[in-house]
C-alpha cells in the first residue's frame, strides 16, 4: 500500500511540476512580446493592424477572427503561439497577401 501512495504522489508532483512550467513559459513569452512590442500596444485597438510577428492565439483572440477555419482546422494547440509567419510557411501562402485577408475579415469586409 504505501508503494502505491509513493507512485501516486510522485506522479502527481512530476504532473504539477510540468503544468506549472507550462504555465509559467507562457507567461515569459507573452512578457517577451509585449515588451518587444510595448509601443504598438499602446495604440488604440483601432489604429492596430495584423502584422507577422502576431501569434494565431492573440489574432484570434483580439480581432475575432477564426483562423483555425482559414487554416483548415491544422491549427495544433499546443503551437497556437507561433507566429502567423511561421503558418505562412508552413502551409506556403504569401503573408502579405494573407494579411490583406486577415485585415478585411477584421473589418467585417
């Protein structure tokens, strides 16, 4: 009996352990690009544009935009904070041109 308590605690102490360095790698990357990026956040939202260094998460999130349908569903959880960029290599499409797309969904065009 006490092998097993052992087993369960160790286990959920390695469980704790890795959400919490998820959690806290999460926080330093969004600390990292809000401080990269201080100046064009303090804009109005309005006067904001898309821009490739935007993760999918903040785009989505932000402008109300789903692009995990522009994406066909290939959008992974576990990258939904990589840059648009990177997608746009990913899947071979144009980033300027898709940014274009992006801005218009944004403005309900």
């Amino acid at each position: 009996m006490k092998k097993m308590k052992k087993k369960i605690l160790i286990t959920l102490f390695v469980l704790t352990s890795l959400l919490l360095l998820i959690i806290s790698y999460n926080f330093v990357a969004h600390i990292v690009i809000f401080n990269d990026h201080r100046e064009y956040f303090e804009k109005p939202i309005e006067d904001q544009v898309i821009k490739k260094w935007m993760s999918i998460n903040y785009i989505e999130k932000t402008y109300w935009i789903d692009l995990e349908e522009m994406f066909w569903n290939k959008i992974w959880i576990w990258s939904r904070n990589a840059d648009l960029e990177d997608y746009c290599i990913k899947y071979e499409l144009n980033c300027a041109d898709f940014i274009i797309t992006l801005e218009q969904a944004k403005n309900g065009n």
